[in-house]
C-alpha cells in the first residue's frame, strides 16, 4: 500500500487552516504579496489538437481560442490520458488516474474514491468559491457527485455525457438538457453550452467578493453530434474534404475520412464553445478581473472522430500522439508573458500543484500528488534548468488495469509506447520508440536501433505501474444508500458492473453499493417494456423479492425491503419468455429519515 495515502475530504479544512492562518487572503509565492486570484478552467470533450485555427485548420472558426492562446504561455507538449474520465481524475486531484480508481469510462469503471482531495476542496477550504459547469464524470451519486468533493455549485450532466445511460427522463439532447443542480434533476433551457455558460457567467458575477474557482467542463464536441444550427449551416456549406487540408504528418486516406456532414456538425460545436469563451472572457473584462484571473484552457483527449488533427498520429482511446497530446493556454496578465511558449514536457496532473502554487495554497502534508508545479516554466524560468523526467499514460476496457498493455512513456525527447492491438486480434504488438524532438509525428520507430532507451523506459514505466497499483488496488468503489446526503438514490447503467454490463436493452448489470445504516426502501425499477408477462426481481445478500408484472410494463416498485447496514451487490432484473435482462435504471428510496 502507498506510504502517503490522500487525505479524507473531512480532514482537508482542518490541515489547512492551520497552515494558512495568518496569510489573510494574500497569496504565498505566485502571487506575491496581491489578494489570490480567481481561477477559471476550461476543458472541452473530445476536440483535438488540430481542431483550432491556430494549429492550422483553415476551415474551423476559433477567433476567441486563437486570441486567448496569443494572450497565453502556450504548453507545446501537453498531455493528457487516452479518454475523458481518467484525463477529469487527474486534473482534479494532480495523481494519475489509477491512483484514484478510475480506470475507464462507463460500466462502474468511472468512480472516483471519495476520499481522494479535489483542487475544488483545496481551494474552498482557503477561501474559494467553487463551481462545475458541464462535465464531472467521476460518480453520479453520493458520496461521489461534485457536491460531495469540494464544489459548492453544481450544473452538471450524469454519467459520460448526454444522450447516454444515465439520462434522466427527458435528458437525452442537447437542447433543453436535463441536467442536475446541484444533486436534484433540473430542466434547463436552451443548447447546452450555452446554458453551461451562463451558469458560469452568473457563478463568477456574484456579489460575493471572495476568489472563485469556476470549472467550465463543456461535453461538446463529444457525440452524439447535435450542433446548433446556426453554426452547422455554416459548416455545411464549406468543402470538409481531405484535399481541403494541409498534408502534414500522418495524412489521413480519404478511405478513413469522416463525412463532411460529421465534421461540420464537430466544428460547428466547437465554433459554438468558442463563442461562448469569448461570452465568458467578456464576462470577465466587464467586471474587471481579467487581470485577477488565471484562465486555462485544454481539452480530454483526443478527436473521437477520422478528421484533421495537425498531423498527429492516432486519435481518441490510443496512446499515439494524436489521443493524448493536447492544446494548454494558461493566461494571466500581468504575471504570465503572453505569447511565450514552453517546450517542455507536461501533464494533467501538473495543473493542480501549478495553480496551488500560484494561488498561495499549500498542499496538505499528507497529500501525495504526482505532477509538477510548472509555475517556473510559466514565470520565464529556463528550461534547461527544468530536470528531466517521464510521464506515463496508459488505457484500454476492463475491470482491472493490466501492465504492459495499451501504455505510453513519455520522456522530454523519447517516448516509448505499446498500442493496444487492433480489434479481433490477440497477438501483443511490440514495442515502439520514437524521438519526439524530431520526429513529433512518430513515423521512425527506433526501437530496434536503441535497444537500450527501450529498456530502460520500460522498467521505468513497469515500476510505475506497480506503485499506481498498489495505491489502493482496484477494487470497485461503492455507491452510498440510504445516507443522509441522497435520497432517493437513482443507479443506473452507467455505473453497474459484470460481465453482461452494458448499455443494450438486455444486458444485466449489479451495483456495488454500501448501506449506509439499517433500514426499509422502496426499490422502483424502470424497465424496457417488453411483450410478454415477466416477473422482476431485486437481490442484496440475504434480501430476494420478486413482483411479477403484465406485458408492457414500463415500471415498477417492490415496497418495503429491509436492507442491512453494510457493503454489498445489487441486482435487479427482469425474466420472461426464458430470457433475462437488466433495468434501465434503479431508484432506491429509504422510506425513514436518517438522524
């Protein structure tokens, strides 16, 4: 087990009130001796390093991102994980992803440990307000919501993103989304960015004159590709062709290409966060705290989709390039040189030690994190006193992390890396090497002419698997029931597990859970209606009861379970006409308060 485990939620106020007594608002070592500075985080889902004007795309409209990254110190090699829930866990926590138990997007695979400390919770317990707009994807109920890690405002989507499993009634479009504030569903009006934005903008124009933390996570471009039509008709009616883009690096075969009708909705998506950036940067300007704001802007990972991408290799879901190198704009007038660039290497976890940095927050004492406090880069400082290190990233489906497998190293110059092996095949693909100081768009592999960097990375990069694993090993996290912070609790299929866990209409799932204290509940499945009379069932350890149910039913509830305090498997099903399924979604009411 890790010597320094994180530090339980509950005790972060406590450390550090001890440790910032006396600093009365003035920020210790970035910002020298003026009152701290607000914070504002940026992250879209699924827009890739070539989805910008300013990397070359002539056909995408960003003129507020072009601009914001001209005002900025630019990361030239920024990295992130594979896909969004891991990538979300270490910028939040600034510990790689498996430390904390997200592993994966979906099926349980997404929940973040409870006791793992957030830059929100760090902030808020110095003084912050805290805000997330659009995106969490760390756990839908408590203890795990962003209400429960140190977010005092909360609009948020369920689960990976709208149009998926965790919808609530109503929920699955972009427009006039269904979202949940915070903890209770809530229906919003409008296209979805936008009504994240404006969350914000209302967020940070409080009268409350204490620094804020406002987290901006929007879930565009990330499919299903609903685009304000508006923005699509403007795509549509360009060229998006692979002859309409420059030929650099690993030009894609037009075989592969995306539709134009795809591309247009994506940066049709993109053009509208942009335009809500410049909303949210005016917002800023208008209150005068442009110069008292630290804004950072960046992206998951890489495009879910076949299109330009600046010439990177691979997208979404590998370790090439073109699924983990991302655009980081950080902007700071008056402190940050704007226009300035930095070339060396960094990551999603850096973001939390850089800001605590600027922001005169120290890190609780029993705090591990694993990234780096880049505030010398940012200030100007050579990077040729910067000492060298190696990131690692790694992903692909399953319960349980496996080393060797699907993982990427990466060193200022070198990167080593494994690919997971193409679909339908077993065979593990062999190691490659690259030098990325001459070869960014990885088309040498070098490993058989430098045998030696590849041992010596892959030693590297298997200690570090081994010590990530045995942070706290990867067992699944538990969903809370019948506590005091949720009632009801609403499970669904985002987060069931099992080797039928799915999201088609007859895959089987069970929730692991936790009952918080001894009680009766009320369980109400949501079912597929389904033409046959079929009986439903719920099981919890010794608890089994069964309601049998006419063709077509839609719902349905088994009236007071007594459920025992403890950890456990929850199963609720439905069989009929010799087939059996999972529920849509699981709703379990305690049906008495808890004192």
């Amino acid at each position: 087990m890790e010597g320094t485990r994180a530090v339980s939620s509950g005790r972060v106020a406590l450390i550090l009130a001890g440790t910032l007594f006396g600093i009365s608002g003035a920020a210790a070592g970035g910002a020298g001796d003026e009152a701290r500075p607000n914070v504002l985080l940026i992250m879209t889902d699924d827009q890739g390093y070539g989805d910008l004007g300013i990397h070359g795309n002539p056909r995408i409209r960003t003129p507020n991102l072009d601009r914001l990254a001209d005002q900025s110190v630019r990361l030239r090699s920024f990295y992130v994980s594979p896909v969004c829930s891991p990538t979300r866990a270490s910028l939040l926590t600034g510990r790689y992803n498996y430390r904390t138990g997200v592993v994966d997007t979906y099926i349980g695979r997404s929940l973040m440990h409870p006791d793992e400390v957030t830059l929100a919770e760090l902030l808020a317990a110095a003084g912050y307000r805290t805000g997330i707009f659009g995106k969490w994807h760390l756990g839908d109920n408590a203890p795990l919501r962003p209400i429960d890690q140190g977010f005092q405002e909360a609009v948020v989507i369920k689960g990976g993103g709208i149009g998926q499993a965790s919808d609530p009634p109503g929920g699955s479009s972009y427009f006039d989304p269904v979202l949940q504030h915070n903890g209770r569903s809530e229906k919003f009006h409008g296209y979805c960015s936008d009504v994240f934005t404006t969350a914000a903008i209302d967020f940070l124009e409080s009268k409350d004159r204490r620094p804020f933390f406002v987290y901006l996570a929007f879930n565009c471009p990330h499919d299903p590709l609903q685009a304000p039509p508006a923005e699509l008709a403007r795509y549509r009616s360009m060229s998006l062709n692979p002859q309409d883009f420059p030929q650099v690096g690993h030009p894609i075969p037009p075989a592969q290409w995306t539709r134009p009708e795809g591309i247009a909705r994506v940066y049709a998506m993109v053009t509208n966060i942009d335009t809500n950036v410049g909303r949210i940067l005016a917002a800023l300007d208008a209150r005068g705290l442009a110069r008292d704001t630290i804004v950072i802007f960046l992206t998951d990972n890489g495009p879910a989709q076949v299109r330009f991408n600046a010439g990177l290799r691979g997208r979404k879901g590998t370790v090439y390039e073109g699924g983990i190198h991302v655009p980081c704009f950080i902007r700071w007038p008056g402190h940050l040189t704007a226009g300035s660039v930095v070339d060396r290497i960094a990551a999603h976890i850096d973001l939390v030690p850089t800001l605590l940095e600027a922001c005169g927050v120290p890190a609780p004492s029993g705090l591990r994190l694993d990234g780096r406090s880049l505030w010398p880069l940012l200030g100007g400082r050579s990077g040729a006193n910067w000492p060298d290190r190696t990131l690692f990233f790694q992903w692909h489906r399953g319960d349980r992390p496996e080393p060797d497998r699907a993982f990427a190293a990466r060193s200022q110059n070198y990167k080593l890396l494994r690919p997971e092996p193409p679909p339908g095949r077993r065979q593990v693909p062999p190691l490659e090497l690259y030098d990325l100081s001459h070869d960014p768009w990885e088309q040498h592999n070098l490993a058989a002419e430098h045998p030696e960097i590849v041992e010596r990375m892959h030693a590297d990069y298997l200690a570090w698997f081994r010590d990530v694993a045995a942070t706290r090993g990867f067992d699944p996290i538990r969903i809370e029931l019948g506590g005091p912070r949720e009632n009801p609790t609403i499970l669904t299929r985002q987060d069931w597990r099992g080797p039928r866990a799915g999201w088609g209409p007859n895959d089987v799932g069970a929730w692991e859970v936790d009952v918080a204290r001894a009680g009766r509940f009320d369980l109400t499945l949501h079912l597929t209606p389904r033409p046959v009379p079929t009986v439903a069932s719920i099981r919890l350890r010794g608890v089994h009861r069964q309601l049998s149910l006419d063709p077509g039913a839609a719902e349905c509830t088994i009236h007071d379970v007594p459920l025992s305090a403890g950890p456990g498997r929850l199963e609720a099903w439905v069989e009929g006409n010799h087939a059996t399924a999972g529920v849509l979604d699981l709703a379990v009411r305690r049906l008495e308060a808890v004192p």
